[in-house]
C-alpha cells in the first residue's frame, strides 16, 4: 500500500488536546486485546486467521491488525450491530457455524484444512461462499452468501478500522473526542489533521506530519 | 440568484460619487441659508461637532475592532481560501487606526486619509456582502436555511459597511462649518446618524436572531440580543424622525443598555466556548467552531453612535 500520509502516527495525538482520558482508555483497551481466543476453538481460530488473511491481507513489514482476535472480542463482549438478517443466527452461532462449514467445504474440495490450503485455494472456496455456491448440511440452512455478505465483510474489516495502524494508513485522528473538526468543505484540512502526501509535495507533507499534527 | 459584475460596478460607482459629493464642503449653501438657521439655532460651539465626530470615530472604532477579529478567526478558518479574504482584515485595521487617529484629532476639519480609510471600509464591506452572497448563491440548495446557517454570514461584512460609513459621517460632522449646525448632504447630523444606527442595529439584530435560531436559544440570554437592540432601533429611530429638542432619557437607558449587551454578549461566548467539548483546553477547534467571541461589540460600536447622535441632536436641534 503506498503511504498516503508518510510519518503520520496518530497515537502521537495520546497526550494533545485531541484526545481526552475516555478516548485514552478505549484505544489501550483496542491495542491491549488479547491475541488468544476466548470465544473460538483453536481450530475455528486457525480458519478464522486464515479467512482474516484472504480478507484483508496486511503487509509483513508491520505488525499486523489482530482481526481474529477483534473478531473474538467482538462475540465475548457481546457488541452486537443493532438488526440481524433472520437468515443469519445470533453472531457468535454464525461464526461457528460459517468456519466449521468452510472447513468441511474445504476437506471437501481439496482433501485439507482451509489454513493449510494455498491462498488460491482459499480464494476459490470464498468466491464460491460470496456467490451462495457453499452448500451442505454444516451450514444448517444459513445461506452461505447471507453470512459472507452479513458478518464476514463488516466484522473484519470494521476491527481493521477500529485499529490506530488503519488510521495511520487513512490519516484518520481518532475518535472526535474532544477535539473534532472544523473545516468541513471538500479537500480543507484542520491544522491538526494529517496532511496527505502529494507526488509534489510529499517531503513537505511528510515533515509536517512529523513535527505539527498532535 | 446571480449577481452582474457591471451592476456591481454601477453601484460601487454611485455609491462612490455620493461620498465624494458630501465629502465638498457645502459652504456656499450653508453661508447663504445661515442668516435663516442663526436665527433659530442656539449658541453653536464648533466643538461641540469635533466632539460629536469623535464619539463617532469611537463607534466606527470599535465596530471596526469587532470585525477585524471576528474575520481574522473567520477567514483563518475558512484557511484564506480565496486571497480576497484577507481584505477585510486590512480595511478593518485601517479603520480602527483611523478611528483611533480620529479620536486623537481635535481639528474642525475632515482628513483626507481618513475619510479615504472609512470610505474603503465602506466599499469593502459592501463588496463582501456581495462575495458572501455570491459564495452562497454557488453552493447546492442557494439560499436555503442550510446555506444561510453554515455558509459565509450576510450580516459579518455589513457590519464593516457600517463602520466605514460611521466613520465617514464621522467626518463629515467634524467637516462642519463654523457657525453652521452639522449637515449631512443637507440633512441634520445627528437625525442622519440616528437613522443609521437604528437600521445598522435592526441588520444586526438579523444576525445574531439567524444564528441563535441555529443555536436553539439553547441559552435563555439568547433571547437578550434579539429582544433588547430592536427596542433600542426603534427608539432611536424614533428620535430620529421625531422632535430634537428633548431629553430622550429613555432612548439613552436603551442605548446604555445595547452597548452593554454588546461586551456582556463576548463574555457569554467566552462562556459559551467553555462549554463546547474540550472546553478551552481545545480553544483550536472551539474558538473556531463555539460562538464568536469578537462579534457582540457590533452592538457597542452601534449603540455608541446612537449615543452620539443624540448629542447632535441636543447639540444642534432643528425644529
């Protein structure tokens, strides 16, 4: 991924005026959740890394965004969206069921767990699951496409925007709170916004980002 | 709606000739009319008009204080968008120091730079309520209650017309011919400034009433600036329509009370600052997006001029 917003780390904003002692508190609670799971068993857990990977695969020179273990907190904690597609069981049960039926489908189609399969492999399986082509008895009448569209899209990539790594690459500050925006116009910036990089100007921007958005 | 650059033009143009027709002195007129006027008019002391324009010079003073840093924080926030923004920052500081030159000069005669100062104050302002209306005009949904709530204010650039033009009337009342009761373009002083400040007053009782309707009147004090200064217009507007020679003590308690208003009203949005999250730690955003501190003193400034144009009135009555 190019690097829109080059030296750009929004947790130098910790300790400014931006943040206040909640938004401290919610963001360690983020960073500090457990990378084992709570929720899953650790062969879901295995399929599930591997689905995260398909998803959103992350470059190797960063730590990565946990997704599994967000994915985990999410059911532990019992956050849940507000509506449910009646199609769809209670997330927790869906999950469950989703990996276990993927993992059948995957035996089924190539004789192997989906961790351990190439990422090809993998891709395959999920555009089939996207597309409503997974079937058997392991889905227990949930319609594949329903729990790929429904809770495999939005709880993935939601914990990988819940994440300050994410921020980082999006020049996002964090939650508003205290300090929100003022400049709402098309392309106006706030002082303490990151600056994005332009091929023109990026060494500018990059010192900006550097040294004034706190 | 769209605004024709050459009618623009046509009105700065005429607006430009009026100023240059009342900045000649009109003694010709005047000597021949004085034997009439001295006749009526009571001992006129030719300070008493230098006194009464530096009063003004202080109304367009303080209005001018208001708008140099209610745009400064303004176009600041709207990061200078438009290189035009910057003009009203220039005139207005130019208007204060003119107002603070003015309040200094106890000559009997109008000053050129000042008077070119105030009039540039004066078109600025003008050319900005045209910018400002413009710039809502362009933006999806044109003068919607949207547009007129979050777009660029109406009533901000007015209120620099307001201060070019007391000051230029300033000037015009120091101008006075000895022995003559102050005129302006042959009306009485003190009925023209009346007149003015009670019309300034209701444009700006319009301001702050649209955006304390965007405020909610969240505030019961809300209420204060669209209560009391329309009470004030009125009264001062009547006197200026009305008999000279009386007292109007009720007319100065309402003025009294406006110029007031005017500082108790930056000292609520120091409040009101406070209030929005972060408080003043985050005075970035909030000094931005929380009330505007510098704006209430427009109210002073205007009721100044009232005040002054009561003292012309009293000074020089003409029936």
């Amino acid at each position: 991924m190019t690097d829109r917003y080059p030296a750009y780390d929004v947790l130098a904003k910790r300790w400014t005026e931006s943040w206040n002692e909640v938004t401290r508190k919610v963001i360690d609670r983020r960073l500090a959740a457990p990378r084992e799971p709570r929720f899953f068993s650790a062969s879901e857990w295995r399929t599930l890394g591997a689905l995260c990977d398909r998803i959103l695969p992350q470059p190797k020179d960063r730590p990565p965004v946990p997704l599994p273990a967000y994915v985990d907190q999410k059911i532990t904690d019992g956050r849940l969206d507000g509506y449910r597609y009646a199609g769809i069981p209670p997330q927790g049960v869906a999950w469950r069921r989703g990996l276990a039926a993927l993992e059948a489908a995957s035996q089924e189609a190539h004789g192997g767990s989906f961790h351990a399969l190439s990422a090809e492999q993998q891709d395959g399986l999920l555009h089939r699951m996207q597309h409503g082509d997974l079937t058997g008895e392991a889905w227990g009448g949930m319609p594949c496409n329903l729990f790929f569209q429904h809770r495999v899209i939005p709880d993935i990539t939601h914990a990988y925007y819940a994440h300050p790594t994410a921020w980082n690459e999006i020049g996002f500050g964090g939650p508003a709170s205290p300090r929100g925006y003022v400049r709402m116009g098309l392309d106006r910036r706030d002082p303490w916004e990151a600056a994005e990089a332009t091929s023109r100007k990026e060494a500018a921007r990059a010192r900006r980002n550097d040294s004034d958005v706190v | 709606m769209r605004l024709e650059p050459a009618a623009g033009l046509g009105l700065g143009a005429i607006l430009g000739l009026t100023a240059l027709a009342l900045t000649l002195r009109p003694a010709t007129r005047a000597r021949a009319a004085s034997s009439r006027l001295a006749v009526r008019a009571p001992t006129l002391d030719p300070r008493a008009a230098v006194h009464a324009a530096r009063r003004m010079n202080r109304a367009a003073g303080v209005i001018a204080a208001s708008v140099l840093a209610d745009s400064a924080i303004e176009h600041y926030r709207g990061s200078f968008h438009n290189k035009a923004m910057v003009t009203p920052l220039v005139t207005a500081t130019l208007s204060l120091a003119a107002s603070v030159h003015g309040n200094a000069d106890k000559d009997a005669a109008a000053h050129r730079l000042r008077d070119a100062v105030y009039a540039a104050a004066a078109l600025t302002g003008l050319a900005g309520t045209g910018f400002h209306l413009f710039n809502i005009s362009q933006k999806p949904g044109g003068f919607s209650w949207q547009n007129l709530f979050y777009s660029a204010p109406l009533g901000a650039p007015a209120a620099l017309i307001l201060s070019g033009l007391m000051g230029f009337l300033a000037e015009r009342v120091r101008d006075t011919v000895p022995g003559q009761p102050p005129t302006i373009g042959g009306l009485s002083a003190g009925r023209v400034v009346a007149a003015v400040t009670s019309l300034g007053l209701l444009g700006t009782v319009g301001e702050a009433g649209l955006l304390h309707f965007r405020g909610a009147y969240h505030d019961p004090f809300m209420y204060l600036p669209v209560t009391i200064p329309p009470l004030t217009a009125a009264s001062i507007g009547h006197a200026a329509l009305g008999r000279s020679h009386r007292r109007r003590s009720l007319t100065r308690f309402w003025l009294r009370f406006t110029a007031l208003l005017g500082f108790a009203g930056t000292g609520f949005h120091i409040v009101g600052v406070a209030r929005n999250m972060g408080g003043w730690r985050n005075w970035r955003q909030n000094v931005l997006n929380g009330p505007p501190i510098p704006a209430p003193p427009s109210f002073t400034g205007l009721a100044l001029a009232g005040l002054a144009a009561l003292g012309l009135m009293q000074d020089h009555p003409d029936d």
